[in-house]
C-alpha cells in the first residue's frame, strides 16, 4: 500500500516533468533513498559530534581518546601503518613500498576478501550439513551431537588450531571466520527447518512429492528468508573474528594493523581502523539487504507496519 | 481382524473399517483421537464431518488422505488400501497453504511440476482450473496480495488441478468471515457439481453443515467415534431459512450439545 501512496505524492508528481535523468533518480525511490543517506548521516554526525563536544570541553584526552577530526585528520600518515607486509623488510626504507592510499586499499581488499570467503564456505557447508541432518536420520545421529559440543568454543580457542593446520596466511584467516560462523549457522539452519509449515509439506505431499523434491521444492525456498537473516546476523561476527584471525602474520589486513596500533600505543591508528571497518561492515550490510530485497521478493514489509503504532 | 479381503465394491470412494488413531502410541503420553469409525463414502457424495474441537475428525481426514497412518483398522479408496498420500485424493487446509514464492499459477500447478510437466502444459492446466474458481486473471499475482478468500479458492483451483477423485476439506472456510463464507460456500458447491468427486468437509458449524452435506457425520468427543449421521435431504439449491432446515439445525445442535458438555466436563475434571 505504501507503494501506491507513495506514486501519488506531489514531490513525485511535479518530478514527471522534470528532466529525463532526475525523473529516473525520484523514480528509482531517490527521494527515499536520500533521506535514509540523510539520517545516516545526523546518526553519526551526532555521535562524532558528542565525541568532539567531549574532546572540546576537556573530558576526553586527545591522548587516549582521540576525538574524530584528530583521526581522520592526517591520512597520509594513518594510511603508512596499512602498509604491514613490506614495512619490516630488509632493505626497506620508509619511502618505498606502496602509498598511503594504495597501503588501506591493499589492506581493505585483503581482509574483504577472507570475510567474503569464509563467509561464501561457511553458509555452504552450514545449510548443507543442516539440510542433511534433517534428511538422513543417521547424519542428525551421527553430526549434530559434535556440532552442539563445538558451537560454544569461542574463535580465540580456534586460533591456535588454524595456525597448526594452515600456518600462516590467508588461509588461517578463512578458516577462523568459517569455524566461527559454521556451527551456529547448521543450528539455525536446523531449527529454519523445524519451523517450516508442516501445512506447506502436506500439501506437496498429497500431491505426490518425493522427499528429494519437498526438500527441494517446498523446505529450501521456505528457510530462505530465515537463513538470509542468520547470514545478516554471522556477517558481523565475520568481521569480528577476521581481526582476531589477522593478529598473526597474513600480511596485509585490519588485524594487523590493530596489533600494530596496540603495540606501538597509537590510539589514533586505532579509532581510524574501527572507522574503517565500521564502513566496511555497513556497506557489506547495505549490500546483503539489497540482495535480500531482490531474492525474497515475496515478503511483506513488516517495517511499513511497524511504524503506524 | 482381517481386513486384507474387503467385503466392498471397489467403485466406493472410500471406505474405513475399523478406522483408529492413537497419538504416541506406546508412550507415556499416548492419547486416543479417534476409535472404531466405519464409514462408507459413495463417489459424488458430500460429507460433512461435524463435531466439537479436538473430536478426532481431523484426524479422521489425515488418515483418508494418507498422512497419518491409522493405528487400528484400515482404510479403503476405489479398492487401494490408503497407505501412503496421493494426488487422488487432495487435502484443503484452514489456513492458506500456498507457497508465497510461487505465483498464483505457479501455485496451481506445482503438482504438475512435481510430475515433469512443461511450463506451457502447466500454464495451460492452471489457467482452466483458475477459470472454473473465477480466478484467472489473477493468474501472475502472488499470494500475499489476494484476500482470504480468494487464497482459498486458489487452494481449491490447486486442488483440482489434479483432477482428485475425492476432495478433503478441513475447516477451509474456517478464517473467513460470515459474508465470504457465505459466498464460498456457493462456490464450493459449483465446483463439486462441476468435479463430480466425493467432498469430505470438516466443520463444527451447524449452519455450514446443513447447507453443505448430503449426509452429516456427528462425532462423539475423545476419542472421536462416530455418534450418528444424520441425512440431510433438502433440495439443491437449498432454503436455509426454510422449516425442514430448521428442524435439521436443531436436531444436529442437540446431537452436538451433548458432547460439548461431555469435553467441558472432561477438560474441568483434567485441569481440577
């Protein structure tokens, strides 16, 4: 319904005469899109603002606590610290290597690429295994008791295992986000299915559905929505854990770069790296929404109800 | 008892000899649904199954569309033993049952494509069963933006697009309000005339009861037994306000009183 109140807007309206492009823009949902940017933007605004406030009237000591136009301010030599692959070389002096931009991008790309990944593995392996236990009996005997055993060990646990099966790395950092995230996600996986519509499954089943094709016609696209949720939810924890994971040596990451910040004691360098990974994070969220729009096309927007209380 | 030669015409929609269920059966908290049903549905015929909550009539309905299995007795349908589901016999729920990623028509023939039919037999089949509910330009929506009652009728056009022979309802008008049931209730009645199949409805309204059936069946409460059936020999299309109706909505309300208070006294002397 909103979508019809919305067309008839005056904004809109008066937009249709407008030029071709800025018609496009309002059509797309701009105007939406611009406000949602807007608030964005006051939210964080506002608490950066209430930092410097802080830093202003003396409370928060530019030392330990930098406020945002302290971190932010000198990138050049913030983005000097990204470089932690070659900087300790041999032979290397300060000038060499990379710039500073180049440095942060290098490290940004490093340590997106291990969340992706291990994210992509993780999800795979989860919704497979989860589907399997409640296919075959003998799996859900067999798997789910070391499944549930393992689910509480925290990633730090995980990390002297990754480095003795994978050294260091790249794959070491994977790992660590795919053994953070796997165990939990084959148990909501489990439960996803468990609260299928038993409804849903009678009615492929009156009508001659094998079980190959329930699970694949009717229990699959019905734990979608759910799992897509679960998958918003691990995503943070990806991101968490892939810095605990780069605290070894993976050259280039965020991890890195937080150890290095730590150990030199430059708080600075440190609020820059939470900066970073802050954005990161949200555009990979931002991103998964999008998705979420596109593929669960079938579900009805409760936000829209939500806000008429 | 053997039931393996039974002593019916093959051409019987469905037969149950014996019909029971027991719920955990062999475990501490077994409990007994439905006990001892024989019943004898004719091809074409319209049951309903009428009784207070939780009477076992449900129950019944699972065990004739072959998703439960029954744990005393057995149960017939053109001459096969039920054992397993089959598109013979198509089940109806009380709330909307249908896939909300699948369009309409989607919807409608999934039982086709469970089968390996093309999209084009599929789209073809689909749009002669939305004709006969009056749905068919609704073919390309998708479930969540039709009403109640026009998801119930997309589950009938589902339903029959498997050409069953017998079609099982429970409480399928039971989410609508009086004015759409009214209306569906019409409607079903056109696509049974039209299906030519035997219809076994659940219900606990007596209005729907006697509007509906050839024959009603009372059931008793837990575990569900038959009480009686009781005729309803009215004309098509029928005076529900006439003196004969009347008269058969009284009688089938003090059939049904009786085992309403005997749940009541039950359910207070569980929780006393």
């Amino acid at each position: 319904m909103a979508v019809v109140e919305r067309d008839v807007r005056p904004s809109d309206a008066a937009a249709g005469t407008s030029r071709p492009a800025a018609r496009w823009f309002l059509s797309v949902g701009g105007i939406d899109w611009l406000t949602k940017a807007w608030w964005t933007c006051l939210s964080v605004g506002l608490f950066a603002g209430l930092w410097e406030l802080l830093w202003a009237v003396g409370w928060a000591d530019p030392q330990l606590l930098p406020p945002p136009h302290i971190f932010l301010s000198d990138f050049g030599e913030q983005g000097k610290f990204f470089n932690t692959a070659t900087r300790w070389q041999v032979g290397q002096s300060m000038g060499e290597g990379p710039s500073a931009f180049e440095s942060v991008m290098i490290t940004v790309a490093a340590t997106t690429m291990r969340v992706f990944v291990g994210l992509v593995i993780a999800c795979v392996l989860a919704i497979s295994v989860g589907v399997a236990v409640r296919y075959w009996h003998v799996i859900d005997k067999l798997v789910l008791p070391t499944v549930t055993l393992l689910s509480p060990v925290s990633p730090i646990a995980w990390l002297p295992v990754a480095i003795f099966l994978f050294g260091i790395g790249n794959a070491p950092a994977i790992f660590m986000v795919v053994v953070a995230l796997f165990f939990h996600m084959v148990l909501a996986t489990i439960a996803q299915i468990d609260s299928v519509s038993p409804n849903l499954i009678n009615v492929a089943r009156t009508m001659g559905a094998s079980k190959h094709q329930i699970y694949g016609r009717v229990i699959v696209p019905a734990i979608l929505p759910g799992m897509l949720q679960v998958l918003r939810m691990n995503l943070f924890g990806a991101w968490m854990v892939v810095l605990v994971a780069e605290s070894t040596g993976v050259g280039y990451g965020m991890g890195q770069v937080i150890m290095l910040a730590r150990n030199t004691f430059n708080p600075s360098l440190v609020f820059f790296t939470i900066a970073v990974v802050g954005v990161l994070g949200f555009g990979f969220d931002w991103l998964l929404r999008l998705a979420q729009r596109r593929i669960l096309y079938w579900l009805p927007d409760t936000q829209e109800k939500l806000r008429g209380l | 008892m053997a039931f393996d030669a039974p002593h019916f015409s093959s051409r019987t929609a469905v037969v149950c000899r014996g019909a029971g269920k027991t719920w955990a059966a062999g475990t501490k908290r077994a409990h007994e649904a439905l006990r001892d049903v024989d019943l004898d549905i004719a091809p074409g015929e319209f049951v309903v199954f009428l009784g207070p909550s939780g009477c076992g009539k449900s129950t019944l309905l699972y065990l004739i569309a072959g998703l439960e299995d029954a744990t005393d007795g057995a149960i017939w349908s053109f001459g096969d033993k039920v054992e397993t589901p089959s598109p013979q016999r198509s089940l109806i729920f009380q709330e909307t049952s249908l896939f909300p990623w699948l369009t309409v028509w989607q919807n409608v023939s999934f039982g086709l494509a469970i089968r390996g039919a093309s999209q084009a037999e599929r789209r073809r089949v689909a749009a002669e069963a939305l004709q006969r509910v009056g749905l068919k330009a609704a073919m390309d929506k998708r479930p969540d933006e039709l009403s109640g009652g026009m998801r119930q009728r997309v589950a009938v056009a589902r339903a029959l697009a498997m050409r069953p022979k017998v079609l099982l309802m429970d409480e399928p008008f039971a989410a609508l309000d009086v004015q759409t049931r009214a209306r569906m209730q019409d409607f079903l009645l056109d696509v049974w005339r039209d299906s030519g199949a035997s219809v076994l409805f659940v219900t606990h309204h007596i209005d729907e009861a006697v509007a509906l059936a050839d024959r009603v069946v009372v059931f008793t409460a837990r575990p569900g037994r038959i009480k009686t059936i009781v005729p309803i020999d009215l004309p098509r299309p029928r005076n529900l306000f006439s003196r004969e109706a009347e008269a058969l909505r009284i009688q089938l309300t003090d059939l049904l009183r009786d085992e309403v208070d005997r749940a009541f006294a039950e359910q207070e002397a569980m929780t006393a």
